[in-house]
C-alpha cells in the first residue's frame, strides 16, 4: 500500500513540476515576445498566473 501511495505521490509531483515547466517557459516567451508598452506586458504576464493559482 505505501509503495503504491508513494508511485502516486511521485507521478504527482512530477505532473506538477511539468505544469510549471511549461507555465515558466510561457512566461519567459511572453516576456521575450511581449510589445513594449510595460502596462500591457505585465498583464499578460500575471493572468496565467492567476489561472495556475486558482486551479
């Protein structure tokens, strides 16, 4: 039972690792490609945050 319990808790931590791999590559990409108005890029820069958050 604990050795099940444990491959579960790894897969998890590993799915979540994963998804905030990609969501900081997302972030890093839109900080690299956003246009130049700051107001604009930091807006599209925290609301995938607060999605990830929210979830």
């Amino acid at each position: 039972l604990s050795q099940i319990s444990l491959n579960i808790f790894s897969l998890s931590l590993s799915s979540f690792l994963l998804v905030l791999l990609v969501q900081f590559l997302f972030i890093l990409s839109l900080i690299l490609h956003a246009p130049h108005n700051p107001n604009r890029q930091t807006r599209t820069i925290i609301r995938p945050i607060n999605i990830f958050a929210s979830t």
